[in-house]
C-alpha cells in the first residue's frame, strides 16, 4: 500500500517532467554547445578523461590509481544525480574522468550493464532530464545511437550509461533510470518491437 | 547518500527480518529468469529461489542464441553467474518440467512459479514443401552452430550448391547469414561448435538472399547488425536501387521511428556503394530482397525429396490502420533456385500440460505477467502464484535488455500480490523439490556442476585457440558436470 502510493508519487513527477518538455531537446540541441570552449580552456581535465576512458575498456579499471600521478585532480568530483522510478533523487559524488555506469554500480545505484561498457546492449540506459545538460554531452556516436535504437522508454534525451563520462559542466546533471513499472503503468509507453 | 543508505538498510532488515521465506522457482535460466532472480532477490529478503533449467547448461539463448561472433553480448553471463551464486539463490540444471515433475507439483512446493522458458518451436509457413529436406528453421542452424545438445547432429548439407535462401530479414536471419558468409578464418577463435566450423570450412555457400515480405522501411533489423555485416571483407551487399523507393506511409513510418529510418539510410548506403566494387574470385554476396513473400517450395528433380528452390510471389505494401502497413501478394512470381533455406520467421513457445496456452499467440495469456485462464463461464480468473517473463509471456522478441523491463513488471505483479497476502501458506521449497527429484532419480546439474563444465571447455579452448570449445552431446555435458 505505502509502495503503491510511493510508486504513483514517483510517477506524478515524470509526468510533469513529460511535461515540461525535457522530452523535446533535438531542436535546441545545436544552441548550446559549450564543450568545445571548455576544451580549450582546461585541457588537463581533457586528458584526464581520456586516460579515465582508455582504462575503462581494459577493465579492472581504478580511477584513483590513474589519477593519483596528477596530485590535487584526485580529489575532484562533481555530484551527479540519479532519479529512481519511484522518482527520489539520489546525488552521488562522482570523480572526474569516471562513467555514469561505473559511477552508478560504486554507490549501488540499480543500473544493469549487461555487456560490460562493449556497446552491445542497452541496458545502461539513462535520461539527461534537463536539456541544458543534455546539451553539454557530446553526440553520440553511430555505436552508441545503434545501441539506444533499441532501449527501452528511449527519448530525444537518452544516453547510455557507459558513454557518459563525468566533467565538471556536468554537475548536479540529474539522470533518470528508466523503469517498466513507471512506464507501462504512466507514460502509456509502448516498447519497440526491436 | 548517508539516508539513501539508511533507508535501504531499513527496508532489507524488515523485509528479511519480519516473515517466512517465500520459496520461488524459476522454470528456465535464460536473461528473463535470471534478470526474474535478480530482481526478486533485490526486492524480497525474504525470498529463496530455484532456477531450474532443462539444459544442463545455464543462460539460455546467450549461450544456444547469441550469435559466437558476438562475445560482448554474452558479457551478460558474468551478472548472471553472480545471481546464481547469491546465497539464496540456486541453479538445478537437467530438470525436465513436463516430464522429471509436473507443474502442478511445482505449484505445492513453492509459493511462487515463474515460467521463463522461452520459445523452443519455430512458427511454420504453412505452405507447400516445407517438408523438404535442405530446409530449416534458423533457430536449428542457430542451436546446430551454438553446439546445442539438441541439434549438434543436425548436419545441414552446405555443399549442394553455392546459394542459401534465408526467410526473413530480422536479427536471426541477419546472424546465420553472417555466419554463413563470413571468413570461417573470422570464426575460428569463437566459441562456435568445432562440428559447425569444419562444416562453413567446406562449405560452398556464396550466395545468400534474404527475402522479405515488405520494404527496406519494414526491415526488423537493427542498425548494429546491419553495419557490422556491411563491414565484412569481401562480403558485398546487394539491394535494388528500385526497392528503396519510399510511399509517403514509409515516410510516416520513419518519422516516427528513428531506428527504422537509421535503418533505411545505412541500406541506402549499402544499395549505393554496391556499384562501385570490383569483382573478387572469393567474393561472397548477400543479397537483401524486398517485397516477396514464399508461395511454395520447389523439389529437385534429379535428387527427390530434397530442395531446389523457392516459388516467390512479388508483394505491394497496404496500408491497415494508422502508421502501419503489410504485405499482398499481387499474382506475379518467380522462381530463385537454391540448395539449402532457413526459416527465420520467428519463435513460438511449447505449451506444458497444465499451463493455459495461447496456440495463435504461441504465447502464455497474462495480465502485467499473471497468468490468467479462462473458466468453463469464459470468465478469465489469475492462477494464484503462477507467473510468466520474457519470450513465454510477450512473444519471441526483442534483445535480452527487454527481459530487463519484463522481469521488472512481473516482479511488481508478484510484490502486489504478496503484499495482498496471497503467500502465506506454508510451503516445502528447495527441501521438497530436492526430494522429489532424488525420489524420481533425476541426476541434476547445480552451478558447481556447470561450473565444471566452464572450466572443461575453457580448457578445451585454450588448446584450440578458442575462447571456448562447446561440449556438444548430453553425455559430455553430464559427464563433466559430475566429474
């Protein structure tokens, strides 16, 4: 019962959300980019990600050993937070340099990732709930968008989980895990055949 | 994060804490009934859970189904063998439902069933000389290349000629072309079969037609499938500038998928790059052909009894109801000769004594996974405690993320149900299923069996350059399982 009332608590705010329009980012999506200006001015934290990203698909991936030779860059972390299907918010503080799926998994957040960051499934499946942080990611690639072709509850915000990597634009980014439950009982959602 | 962590404390210590342990089976170990595990594991502290499976192998279609050439896709098998190890959780493999016990049994022993076997038959075409030797359904040539223990003797003849004419244009008939047409060089470190490397090895298959009853628009394949067999050396893809022509009812459909319309544009590229390749003596072509439905089989005149071709008759696409469209027939045809064709026009489910059957759906009928029968007033009423997930409850499709969603709303029906109070009768679980099978002297297989079977083959593997060598025959499987 008290679930029940959780559950359709949770499902009011998705709603509105729905409606707010966090759904419809493709057509501001070009606006706003601000990542190539970020670029220039702190290539370190560039190529922090890129070691962070190098190492993520040898696996056994340490964040901390490989950011430890950089001294004060260790310590950095930016707050990512993760919306549940009953809707509670949940912030982590999340090293730069680390992806939202592994983020996720280190502070026991439900988020699958079946394939191991391979990019063959979809099941790290999440949804940048605000634009202006949507915006901010870059595009995804051919790989990832094949991917997120056939994840389930997609919409024009969606990423995967193991291509988002933690910047310091992207703090406070609230990212919602999208849910059976929620969608087949609110959004009147109807999964794609593939 | 202090009171998020407080609060799921809280919840697991009365959860666990506060009742009597729901004993659950699971009937198969596929991604439905693991992902069925791991959810209820998470939600249920007191939960205790039996996966049984009739294989002595776990993992289903990612071990039988999952292509070999896509390791990552079987990337899911380490989170599963993580839930089969959970401490309430475990596997019994070589356990026959249907024949080692019945469902009725299974219902007296646990407060839950969940039925997560999958689809183990294939639809049927239903038209003339479909009995023919040299066709198959794919999930055959699937099960034959995966080293299923069913199908390792299956021997399909690769070598009568050089084209193979595969039915449907989905990811199964996207995979066995691969596998057919792709450098057995490519396959060699795979964990294919060795009995279905040697056989591609010697066989003369250079042609492959994948024909399909609509248009490039319709196609059900994914893009990541569709880019990687574009991507293949020497594998050149053919496709009629003429079918790539689009009706305004295709251009609707593609606005409203952007996965059919990613779709749409990499097979144009395919069709426009086609032209300007050289001709290769090793060239191997699959051939996408679009707006042709099967009429009949042909039989060889010189070899009875075995297949030559296929009768094809052309189809235009109408338009039903709002955003969809199908195929007729139109009474033109046309005869395309070849050895060998695979049906790869879907699954369908095998009905158990006992268990409500949709026979047109090949489907269990459920509500949010509940099963529901049908009184002898037609009044439709649940089965208390029984439960479907995955392809036995929503029909053979989607990829094994969609279990995810599905195991997640049956497992909300189950919660709803316990939370009504619909479990509280006392049951035996484990303790008693352990007892019958040892009573019907059923030898079954538990994760450490399997693990010994993973062990073996990696083993096996390793002297071959393989990721792993399949044990292929019951007897094999059994005998290392209990070594």
């Amino acid at each position: 019962m008290l679930g029940h009332m959780i559950s359709r608590f949770g499902s009011a705010i998705v709603k509105q959300l729905a409606k707010e329009g966090y759904l419809s980012a493709y057509g501001t999506r070009n606006l706003q980019r601000s990542y190539g200006q970020y670029l220039r001015s702190s290539p370190m934290v560039q190529r922090q990600t890129r070691t962070s990203q190098e190492s993520l698909f040898l696996r056994n991936h340490k964040f901390c050993t490989s950011s430890s030779e950089k001294g004060d860059e260790e310590t950095e972390k930016i707050t990512i937070v993760f919306v549940d299907k009953d809707g509670e918010e949940i912030p982590v503080k999340v090293p730069i340099g680390m992806s939202v799926l592994e983020a996720a998994h280190e502070n026991d957040i439900d988020l699958e990732g079946a394939c191991e960051a391979s990019l063959a499934c979809s099941t790290c499946h999440v949804i940048v709930m605000d634009t202006e942080y949507y915006n901010k990611l870059e595009e995804p690639t051919d790989e990832e968008n094949d991917m997120l072709d056939l994840a389930f509850g997609l919409t024009e915000t969606s990423r995967l989980g193991c291509q988002v990597i933690a910047k310091p634009e992207l703090d406070g980014v609230r990212l919602a895990i999208p849910s059976a439950t929620r969608n087949f009982a609110v959004d009147g959602f109807v999964p794609k055949p593939h | 994060m202090s009171r998020y962590l407080a609060r799921f404390l809280v919840s697991r210590y009365f959860s666990s804490a506060s009742s009597r342990p729901l004993h659950v089976c699971i009937v198969g170990s596929g991604p439905a009934g693991f992902y069925t595990a791991d959810k209820l594991l998470k939600a249920h502290g007191e939960a205790r859970i039996d996966i049984i499976d009739r294989l002595p192998t776990p993992f289903g279609l990612v071990r039988s189904g999952v292509a070999p050439d896509h390791p990552d896709t079987k990337n899911a098998i380490n989170q599963f063998s993580l839930v089969a190890q959970h401490k309430r959780c475990s596997f019994y493999g070589n356990v026959k439902l249907g024949s080692d016990l019945l469902l009725s049994e299974l219902r007296d022993l646990y407060h839950v069933v969940v039925l997560a076997y999958g689809a183990e038959s294939d639809k049927d075409l239903g038209i003339p000389g479909e009995r023919l030797s040299g066709i198959y359904s794919a999930r055959e040539f699937v099960w034959w290349y995966n080293g299923h223990p069913d199908y390792s003797s299956l021997k399909p003849d690769l070598k009568r000629s050089d084209t193979a004419v595969i039915l449907g244009q989905g990811n199964v008939a996207l995979d066995v072309a691969r596998i057919l047409l792709r450098p057995t060089t490519e396959l060699a470190s795979t964990d294919i079969a060795r009995h279905a490397l040697s056989a591609l090895e010697e066989s003369s298959i250079r042609k492959v037609y994948l024909i399909g009853r609509r248009g490039p628009v319709q196609a059900a394949l994914t893009a990541k499938e569709l880019r990687e067999v574009l991507g293949i050396k020497n594998l050149h893809v053919r496709i009629k500038e003429t079918d790539l022509n689009v009706t305004p009812a295709d251009e609707e459909e593609m606005k409203n998928s952007r996965a059919r319309k990613r779709i749409y544009e990499l097979l144009s590229k395919a069709a426009a790059a086609a032209g300007t390749s050289e001709a290769d003596p090793d060239q191997r072509e699959l051939h996408f052909v679009f707006f042709r439905q099967p009429d009949q089989f042909l039989e060889s005149d010189e070899r009875r009894g075995q297949v030559s071709g296929v009768n094809l008759e052309k189809t235009i696409l109408e338009s039903v109801e709002s955003g969809k469209q199908i195929a007729v027939g139109t009474g033109e045809f046309e005869d395309l000769s070849c050895s060998m064709v695979l049906k790869a026009i879907g699954y369908k489910s095998v009905p158990i004594n006992g268990l409500p059957f949709d026979h047109k759906k090949g489907i269990v009928p459920n509500v949010s996974g509940r099963v529901v029968s049908q009184t002898s007033g037609g009044i439709s009423q649940n089965e208390p405690g029984l439960y479907v997930c995955g392809w036995l409850k929503r029909g053979p499709v989607g990829i094994i993320g969609t279990n995810l969603y599905c195991a997640e709303e049956t497992v909300g029906s189950i919660s709803e149900d316990i939370a009504e109070g619909v479990c509280t009768s006392v049951k035996a679980g484990s303790k008693g299923l352990m007892e019958l099978l040892e009573k019907r002297n059923v030898k079954k297989v538990d994760f450490s069996g399997w693990e010994k079977i993973d062990a073996k083959e990696k083993q096996m593997g390793s002297e071959r350059n393989k990721d792993r060598e399949k044990l292929v025959s019951w007897e094999d499987l059994l005998a290392a399982a209990a070594s």
